[in-house]
C-alpha cells in the first residue's frame, strides 16, 4: 500500500482534468471532450494499478489533445 499516495495522487489529477474536460465540452456542444472526460473521472474508481493508473490518464489526456477544437 505504499503507491496508496500516488494513486490518490493521480485519481484528483485526472478527476480534475476530467471536470474541465466535460464542461468545455458541454459549454461547446461537443461530445467527444464530454466523453472522455467523463471517462478520465470515473476510471480511477475502476483501475487500482499504480502504472496502468498513469498510462490511461496519460492515454486520454493525448486523446483530449486530439479532439479538442480552436
């Protein structure tokens, strides 16, 4: 137990992102950002390995990159 930090850690990181990501896309009328931030929030509650953790975060993080619009 002693990734319990880490994993903490990146549960309110990503939660977080998530938040950000959902109302970006709900103020824009997106779905795709709705979606995977959706997804980046509740995936913590789902995923307790500390690398596999990191690397969907990371994963949907580069997936937000590309599907965000300017």
């Amino acid at each position: 137990m002693e990734n319990l930090g880490y994993i903490l850690l990146a549960g309110f990181i990503f939660g977080t992102i998530g938040w950000g990501a959902n109302s970006y896309g709900k103020r824009l009328g997106l779905w795709q950002p709705r979606v995977i931030g959706w997804t980046m929030m509740i995936y913590p509650y789902v995923v307790f390995n500390l690398w596999a953790l990191w690397g969907v975060g990371v994963g949907l993080l580069v997936l937000l990159w590309f599907f965000h619009h300017e």
